[in-house]
C-alpha cells in the first residue's frame, strides 16, 4: 500500500512539472511573438526656425609680463595691471558676474644654447688649382651646456560679456588702453535660449503633424499612436568678429560693432503608427 502511495505521489510531481515546463515555454514564445511583431508605421519630419538678435557680445583680454627671477615682482605687476583692467570693465558698466577669469600661467624662460653642426669658413684665397686655399672649422664642444632658467612670464585670461552694444567698441578700446596685451574672439550669442528654442520645437512639432495628416489622407489610412520623437538641433551658430584683435590700432580707435541676427534652428522626426 504505502509503495503505491509513493508510485502515485511520483507520478504526480513528474505531471506538474511537465505542465510548469509547458506553461513557462508557452508563455516565453507568447512574449517573444508580441515584442518582434512591429505595427505598420510611417515617419514624418518637421523644422523649426527662429530669427533672433543677440544680445550678448563676448571676448577674451590676456595680460602678459615677462621678468627676471624674481616670481613675485613679475606676478605682482601683472595683477597690477590686470586689476586696472578690469576696474575700467566695471566702471564701463559691465557686471562683475560677466567678468570671469578662465586661465592663469606661469611660465620659466630659458637661455638658448647652440650644439647643432660644425659650421665651417673658407678662406677666399685660391690655390693653383682653382679651388680654396684652404678651411677652417669650429670645433664642437664635448658637452652641450645645459638651458638655464632666465626668467618667468605670467599671463593672465579673462572672459567678459558685454550686454551694452552701443559700448562694445569703446571698451574693446579701452581694455588695451589700460594694460591688456591682446584681445580676442569677440563673437554674439544669446543668452537665454531656452524661450527661442521652445518656440522653434514648437513649430517643428506642428510642421510635422501637418504632414502626417496629409499623408494619411492621401495613403486612405489613419493616424495611431505616435511611437518615437527624435529632435536635431541646429544653432544658433555664434558670429565672431576677429580671431586676433587688438595691439596698438585698438588703442587709436573704436571699431564699429554690429550684431546681425542668428537662427536657431529645431527638426523632429515624428513615427506614427498606421492604423
């Protein structure tokens, strides 16, 4: 009796495991049938674009000394003249918050020493052959010598924002006037995007639902879910001025300054599905 108890309880377990291993298949072949099975679907495109007057001017100053060994005296003028600098910004009403600086070096100077070829001399004399009477060389020493540290240069970088463009030219001017060695990359952006941005993506969008519907009719089907949104962003691209302004004409005069206008640029690509 108790053999056909465990003859019974044996058959069982092998049943339900059989029908879990069926349930656990069938269930993986359903999953996988409703993740590759792909609804028709259609993809549209639409751009958006914003004309837009910048409102920022930006550049960069660099303030540069070259000194002997002592460190500090050629730091200490450097600052010097680097802090007169940027006290004539502030004072030209530019905000300290748009005065920033981006980089700061120290560099060692050394002495040049010379260990390439033997240079050689002929004599203009010339013998009964036709040829120099003879040459004369110098000869190299054993050990080249080595550089030595001369002195130290400091250099200074500043980046500022100028949202006045009626003084851009004047504190372009103004920034070599009062110390600094060169300026550089002046260029215009914007300075708040995002609103422009919203406005260009919003238009896209809109183009491109446009389209979807025209296709629809045309095709005789209709729109479904919207599956996917790829964005593209395309600008605005900064307009510069000068790659290498400044030096003793920026001190003479004032250049003109004019901004122009920049686009900002948006393109989506919309994916419907097609019912």
């Amino acid at each position: 009796m108790e053999q056909s108890i465990k003859n019974y309880l044996s058959i069982s377990l092998i049943v339900l495991s059989m029908v879990g291993a069926f349930g656990i298949i069938y269930y993986t072949m359903s999953y996988a049938d409703s993740t590759t099975f792909s609804a028709p679907a259609f993809s549209v495109s639409g751009e958006g674009k914003v004309t837009v007057v910048p409102d920022v001017a930006q550049f960069s100053f660099s303030v540069t000394n070259e000194g002997g060994m002592d460190l500090t005296v050629t730091q200490t003028r450097n600052t010097d003249t680097a802090n007169k600098v940027i006290e004539f910004l502030k004072s030209s009403g530019v905000e300290s918050k748009d005065i920033k600086t981006v980089s700061y070096n120290v560099y060692p100077r050394y002495s040049s020493t010379y260990c390439g070829p033997v240079p050689l001399y002929y004599e203009t004399g010339v013998d009964a052959g036709g040829g120099y009477a003879g040459v004369t060389g110098v000869a190299r020493p054993d050990v080249c010598p080595p550089s030595e540290i001369i002195g130290y240069t400091v250099e200074q970088g500043v980046e500022v924002k100028v949202r006045d463009f009626a003084k851009v030219g004047d504190i372009l001017a103004g920034v070599v006037e009062n110390g600094a060695n060169s300026t550089s990359q002046l260029y215009f952006t914007i300075d708040d995007k995002v609103g422009y941005e919203n406005e260009a993506r919003a238009m896209a969008m809109e183009e491109a639902r446009e389209k979807a519907e025209t296709i629809a009719k045309a095709g005789g089907f209709r729109i479904g879910r919207l599956l996917s949104v790829d964005e593209y962003f395309g600008g605005p691209i900064p307009y510069y001025y000068g790659e290498g302004m400044g030096g003793a004409d920026m001190v003479k005069t004032s250049p003109t300054i004019e901004p122009g206008s920049q686009e900002i640029t948006i393109t989506v690509n919309l994916r419907y599905e097609i019912k």
